[in-house]
C-alpha cells in the first residue's frame, strides 16, 4: 500500500499541471506548456514566504496565489495576446514553451540549482494509513489536488463562466458573437490557473523541495497525464495524472528504478494509439 499511496503523490503533482493545462486551454484554445514551470515557480513562492519572510502558512499561501497569477497574468499579455490578435495558436504554443525556458532560466540564476527546503506547517513523520506509510503534507497535497479538480470539473458545468469557457472551447468566433468576453476569459484563464498553482505551491514543495528543474519534468508528465486521461476534460486530467502516477510507483517497485519512465510513456502511447482523445476524451460530432 506504501506504492500506491507513493503512485497517488506523483499522480497528484501530474493532475495539478494536467488541471492547469485544461483550465487554459477551454477558455482561451492554448496550451500552456509553461505551468509547470508556474508551479515551479509556486515553490520558490512558498519558500520566500515561509522562510525567508517567516510569514505564517496562510499568508505564505496567500502570497505565493498572488505572486504566481500574476506571473500567470505578464505571460498571456507578453507571449499569448499578441499571437492570438493574429489568430495564430500554433505560435502561441511555441511561445509558451519559451516563456518556460525563461522562467526556468530566471529561477536558476536568482535562486541557484540548489533544492531549497520549505518551512512546512505541521510535523511531517509518516502515517501509517490502510497498511501504507505516507507522510501528512502527501496526504495533503492528495486530498487538495482532488478537491480542486472536482471543483474546476463541477464548476465548468453548472456556473455560467465555467460553460462561457467550455464554448469558448468549442468555437471561439461563435462565443465572441454571442456576447463572450472572449479575452477577458482568457486573461482570467490564465490567473486562475497561475492563482491554483500558487496555492498548492506549499504542498508541493514539501515534497520535491524548490528547485529550477522541477518545472521540466511537470511540463512532460502533466502532457502525458492529460493525453491519457482526455484534453479539455477536467475530471480526465485530474484522473489521468493519478493514473500515471500510480504506474510510475508501480513499475519502479516491481520492475526496476530505470524503468518507470519507460512503462509510462508506453502505456501513453497505446492511449494515442486507441483512443487518440483520451481515455475520457470524446469525438466531437459537426454538422456538415
């Protein structure tokens, strides 16, 4: 059990950046390959707050959702609006890689390569859970990331912002004639998105430590995550990342430490290969 609460931990950093990716990608039709460099980010938030500033969790929380959505906010104005003016997505995607290459590149040259540590609120020595050790900020970051990806999945679904962005989603020009506000939206998107990783950035970072690198290695499962579990789906990212995480915990348990990254993007590629949207993605139909 101590694998599979370890599967769920890793999965639970996946399904944060898959959330992110979706969240953007429905209200504005662009993928940010540059959230997990935001959460990256979000760690070295929290580690400002809660040790160099000394602030208390909420405030650390606090400043950390700020910081990051902000952040969030320059990137769609500096590398996103301008490409979208020109209706040109495919180079905002490419933007958005280099605003990631950025992001990394400023967080090394300010903070050094070195893991920092973060103050974390409450004692971490294990708990033993359904036969399972798993460490009370895991456990944590588990039932958070849960609880976002449910909210976000709900949310799109029955508010009134959350189905202006899924037909956003659907057809951008069509929703701009119906009266959606279809920049503001994607603005919002973006702080939204910014403003979740900055929140979990304390949850985060008592697991990986801050560090410039992390970004990269969330950028790349966080993609596999929301391929296996369906683009444009919440409840499919949220569910995809857990799915990848647990294979990752298993196949280094079972097969070997060199293995697991192996085993996971084989399993991704027999998800494109039989269910090219996801395994809960599904076909849009077109009257033609």
């Amino acid at each position: 059990m101590t694998t599979i609460w370890s599967g769920l931990v890793i999965g639970a950093l996946y399904s944060l950046v898959a959330i992110g990716y979706n969240t953007v990608l429905l209200a504005s039709g662009v993928f940010n390959f540059a959230h997990g460099q935001l959460i990256m980010l979000a760690t070295y938030a929290s580690f400002l707050g809660s040790v160099t500033f000394h602030l208390p969790w909420p405030l650390t929380v606090l400043f950390a959702t700020i910081a990051v959505a902000v952040v969030a906010i320059v990137e769609e104005r500096v590398a996103i609006r301008p490409l979208l003016a020109r209706r040109d997505i495919h180079a905002a995607l490419i933007t958005t890689v280099g605003a990631s290459t950025v992001m990394s590149g400023l967080a090394e040259v300010t903070a050094g390569s070195d893991p920092k540590q973060l103050a974390i609120p409450i004692s971490n020595d294990p708990l033993t859970i359904l036969g399972g050790v798993i460490a009370p900020m895991d456990l944590l970051l588990i039932i958070a990331t849960l609880a976002i990806g449910l909210g976000i999945h709900f949310w799109s679904r029955r508010s009134l912002l959350g189905i202006a962005s899924l037909a956003v989603a659907e057809n951008r020009d069509a929703a701009s004639v119906r009266g959606i506000d279809t920049k503001l939206l994607g603005v919002g998107a973006f702080a939204v998105a910014g403003g979740i990783a900055g929140a979990t950035g304390l949850l985060v970072g008592a697991h990986t430590y801050a560090i410039p690198s992390l970004g990269n290695s969330l950028a790349l499962f966080g993609f596999v995550a929301i391929a296996i579990g369906g683009a444009g789906s919440q409840l499919g990212g949220l569910l995809g990342g857990f799915i990848t995480g647990i294979i990752f915990a298993l196949s280094a348990r079972y097969i070997g430490s060199d293995y697991p990254q192996i085993v996971v993007f084989g399993v991704f590629l027999a998800v494109l290969l039989t269910r090219p949207r996801g395994i809960f993605g599904r076909a849009m139909e077109r009257v033609v």
